[in-house]
C-alpha cells in the first residue's frame, strides 16, 4: 500500500508549543510556552518623560469629524509595485474631490517625473477646486525642496510637508548623525523652504512638518524639534502650520499613542497656532483605534488613505473611520453614499483587491449566511418597517436600530438583497428574508420552517450559496408546479348567502376524469375543502394567509394555507391575478403536495 505523502502543515516549521506555564496561569488556561522568540522583542515602558496620570482622552468621545487628508496619491501611491499612471491618478483624484476631501497630498513631485507631471497638469488644467489644499511631500534635502517649488508653481493654494526621520535608532542607524545634527538638518530645510515661499507670487503657501517616527522618538527631542520649526515658520492662528506625528512602524497599543499625542497637545508652544495631525500605521493592526483616540486626546486632522493602502500593513483607513462616525450619529462630512463605487475606482487606482470582509465596502461586510443571524436581521427591518407605518413616514426616517448591522445598507448604496444570502448554515428567517425581499412573497412561519429545510437539503449537496433565484426556483417546484398532479382546478364558481359561502367547482383528476363539484363555508377555500369530501377527500382548513404581490407579471395575489389530511399537515401556495384564485389553487397544492 502507497503511504499518504506529508501534508504541508506536516513539513512546515510549526512547533506545537510544550513549554512550561506561566505561574500564574490559572487552572482553566491549558495553554502552554511556546517557542517563538519573543524576548527579542521586549521594549521599554511609555515613550513619555513622565506617565501621564491626569490623562483626559479616556473620559471623552468623537463628537465631530477631525480634518481628513488623503495621502493616498503620495504615501499610498509609494507602496504599490506599480505606481498609479495620470488616468489612474486622475481617477483617484476626482473620487476624493467629489467625496468632499478638502486636504489633499496630491504626490511627491521631486521622486519622480510622473508624479511631477501630474502636478503640473492639475495646476496647469485648472482642476484644483478653490476649498482644497493640495498638499506636496518633500524630504529635508535642499535639491528636492527646490523641485518641489518648481512643481507647486502657479497653484493657488498648497501645502508643502517637509518630513525627516527623528527617532534615536534613524538618528544613529540610517543617518549616523546626533539629535542636534538631526535637528539642525530640519531647521536649515526649514529656512529654505520659508525663504522659497517668499518668493512665490500668487499661491496661498501654508506648510506641514512631520518628524517621522514620532511614536519612537524620545518625547523632548521631538517637542523640542516640533517648537523650533513652528517658530521659524511664524506660525499664527490666521496661518496655522500642521504639525503631523506619525507612527512610522507601529510599535505600541492605541493607549501608548494617545498618551503621546495628549503630552505633545498640552506642552506644544503656540498650541492655538497649529493644527495638529496623526499620520497612523497599521503595523499591529490598530492604526484605526490608534487614530480615534489620538482625536480624543486632542489631534485636529488625520492623514490616511481609502481601504488603509500604505506601505507594509497600510495606513489607517479613512473610509473605516468616517464610517465608524456615521455609525454612530456624527456626520463625517465625506459621502459615502456609492460604496462600491468608491470601491472600484480605489481598486483601480491601486490595482489591489479590497478583501470581501474588508469594513463598511467589502462585497460580504453586510451578509449573513448563519440562520441565527439572518433571522435577527429579518426581525430588525421588519420592526423598522412597521414603526414607520406607524409613523406614516418613509423607513428612513426611522432611527436605525437592526441586529448585526451597525448602519442601513442603503445609506452607502448597497441593496437589502445582498445582506442575507443563504448556504447550508442558514435557517428560516434568511430563506424568508431573500424571498420577501427579491420576491415580494411574505411566508407564514410553519411554511419558512418547512421550506428552510428542503433549501438546507439542497445546499448540503451542493456545497454551495444559493442565488435568489434559486431559492425561488425551489419554492415553485415544491408549492407551485407538479409534474403529474393529481388534482387541478379547471374553474370555480363563488356566491354567497349571509355568512356562508358557496362554490361550485370544476376539478380534473390526475387520470383525467373532470367532476363538478359543490361545498359551502365561511369562506371560499373552507367551502372549498367542503366540495371536495366529493371525491372522498376530507380536507380541513388550519390556516390561511395571502398578501398583494408586485411581480414581472404585475400586481396579482400570493395565498398560502396548511390543511389537515388523514392526521397530517401539509402546506400548499399559489399566486394568481385575484385572491379567491389564489386561495383556492393554494389548497389545491396542498392537496397534491399530501398525495404525491
């Protein structure tokens, strides 16, 4: 016999761990030392000359939106292995016009001649709006100052974002220089950048100063640096310099940064004169929570990129946290009214995918294929439903409040068809929900329970999610069509007496023999059931539901009803252009469904 070959997990370097536990482990922890090399990794404490015990973040909360800046056509651009061209530059500038982004780092025009032609043919073609800010990357190089110059001339507003790494282990590593060698370097940049925006005619110049890797610099140096420049800028509250603090490479939890940021916002010179920015990374997966509470802790602008693209794990998603504002009440005065639109022009730009479950803009952020899920959800949209019948307003107007879905679908362009999509983990409510909300058709809950299994049948065996249109197709194979039926209704006629009800009607069995029969009830489908006792059916009548339904086929009627038949319940459906066709086609599916 051929032996099975190793499966790769088998011929990986995986080590299951066996060391000891940690002393104080508690009993119901079973986990063990592993073999990783973490103690390569240990760090000092807080990056704060002294811990901050008055710390005033924690107690408060996002109240408004800070200043958004994209950087996505600089700091994005840099990452991609292929750097946007003009049209998808262009295409990426338009989107963050027309979203609303005020602040805008169109490029870093002295790296490249691509970036510093689509400068020009901005500038040139007049197709900056008069409320934004373009915003131009240069490092502390004089030659690459005096391109950036060159690149930014005859705009009428810009920004120039002189950047230089500040942090002890850039200072001795990269640079091989001193922190006062370091700080000399920013200051002379400085001046030239001051000196060259003297002489520019005709262009409202402001200026931005980043000691890249602020998060792992000591505090004083960094203040001391950040003080120095600002002053040499004359910054004044009528033409505020941004003062932008990076985390370069995250290192720290959210916590550690807001800390920094508060410390640097409460010992800052000219405080009133500066707006101060967060520029985070998402090395450990938090640059998101990392930038909400730097806001607390008192930042006025975040610089990011749509969907977090950046160098390594990315930057920080503005388009999460503006959405994580709308969701919870606060206007983020971007619009994000076409989700997938937005979506698609960044996957262009960019030419990278935005994973499925990426927040807010992936294909399955607002699907549910667990039963106990969709049926939640089912209940929260009809519950919204009916508080604005209530209301007698539009849903809309109704405040949102749905399990598992922090913001309506709607609102960002999506459809309530794709929030519950069905596979062999859904259940009931989700069945229900896709056949009401692609259909139209409103099932009673014994038939949903029913009709949730033959669904979860048919999933079992093919593995796979199942369209809309399947669902349906299911339903007509089970409730409406019959191969052989062995009972049709030709025609019927309806008259009433007071409280009874009579019908005379026209059956055709399945051997094709016809036969006129009569009955009487409380109504059309109990009389119905009477008339058949005829053919020796004794049929009783459970319950009965029907609704209006708008179709392809136009306005016509859904019936759906469960009767008795030999001790057993069966269900049974039909739709038809008026409501006592379609209540009694409904027993008969029934009637066929119990003597198949």
């Amino acid at each position: 016999m051929t032996e099975a070959p190793p499966s790769p997990l088998d011929m990986s370097r995986l080590r299951t761990p066996i060391g000891p536990r940690r002393a104080d482990q508690q009993w119901w922890n079973t986990q063990r030392g592993s073999a990783m090399p973490f103690q390569r990794y240990q760090r000092s404490g807080s990056r704060l000359p002294d811990k901050l015990t008055d710390r005033t973040w924690p107690a408060k909360s996002l109240v408004s939106a800070p200043l958004w800046a994209s950087v996505d056509l600089r700091d994005g651009n840099q990452a991609l292995s292929s750097p946007m061209d003009i049209e998808r530059k262009s295409r990426m500038f338009n989107l963050l016009v027309r979203m609303g982004f005020k602040d805008i780092e169109v490029g870093y025009p002295s790296a490249s001649d691509a970036d510093f032609s689509f400068l020009r043919t901005l500038i040139e073609q007049d197709r900056i709006p008069d409320d934004v800010t373009i915003s131009v990357f240069t490092p502390a190089r004089p030659e690459l100052i005096d391109r950036t110059f060159e690149a930014i001339e005859g705009a009428d507003r810009a920004m120039v974002h002189l950047c230089n790494a500040t942090a002890c282990l850039w200072r001795e590593v990269v640079f091989g220089m001193s922190a006062d060698e370091v700080q000399q370097m920013a200051l002379r940049s400085a001046e030239q950048i001051a000196r060259r925006a003297d002489a520019v005619k005709g262009t409202e110049l402001r200026f931005e100063y980043s000691p890249e890797t602020f998060n792992v610099t000591e505090p004083e140096f960094v203040l001391q640096v950040s003080n120095a420049i600002t002053s040499l800028w004359e910054a004044s509250p009528d033409r505020p310099v941004t003062l932008n603090l990076p985390t370069t490479v995250e290192t720290d939890s959210p916590n550690v940064f807001a800390d920094q940021v508060e410390w640097m916002h409460r010992n800052l010179e000219h405080r009133d004169a500066i707006i101060l920015s967060v520029h985070p990374h998402n090395d450990r997966g938090t640059a998101v929570a990392s930038a909400e509470l730097a806001v607390m802790a008192g930042a006025d602008r975040i610089e990011g990129t749509l969907f977090g693209n950046g160098e390594r794990t990315g930057n920080v998603c503005l388009a999460t946290l503006a959405l994580n504002l709308f969701s919870q009440g606060v206007d983020p005065q971007l619009d994000f009214s076409d989700i997938d639109q937005i979506r698609r022009t960044v996957e262009f730009a960019n030419q990278l995918p935005i994973h499925p479950r990426y927040p807010y803009g992936g294909d399955l952020v607002y699907t549910a294929f667990s039963g106990t899920h969709q049926d939640a959800i089912a209940k929260g949209l009809a519950a919204i439903d009916r508080q604005a019948a209530r209301a007698g307003t539009s849903s809309i107007e109704v405040p949102w409040d749905v399990p598992y879905l922090p913001i309506d679908p709607k609102d960002v362009g999506r459809t309530y068809e794709s929030v519950v999509r069905v596979n062999s983990q859904s259940g009931k409510g989700g069945v229900a929900h896709v056949l009401k909300s692609a259909y139209g058709l409103d099932l009673p809950r014994g038939m949903r329970v029913e009709l949730a299994r033959l669904v979860q049948q048919v999933a079992d065996g093919d593995g796979t999610e199942l369209t809309s249109r399947e669902l349906r197709a299911i339903f007509v194979e089970t409730y409406l069509d019959f191969e052989r039926p062995r009972l049709l209704l030709k025609e019927f006629q309806r008259t009433g007496e007071g409280d009874t009800t009579n019908v005379d009607v026209l059956v055709v069995h399945g051997d094709g023999q016809e036969k006129r029969l009569v009955g009487s009830g409380a109504d059309a489908a109990t009389a119905y059931a009477d008339a058949l006792a005829g053919t020796g059916l004794a049929v009783e009548i459970a319950e009965a539901h029907g609704h209006v339904v708008s179709d392809g086929l136009g306005t016509r009627y859904a019936a759906y009803v469960q009767i008795r038949l030999d001790g057993t319940s069966w269900y049974g459906a039909a739709i038809a252009d008026d409501e006592q066709s379609a209540r009694l086609s409904a027993v008969t599916s029934a009637v066929n469904r119990a003597q198949a």
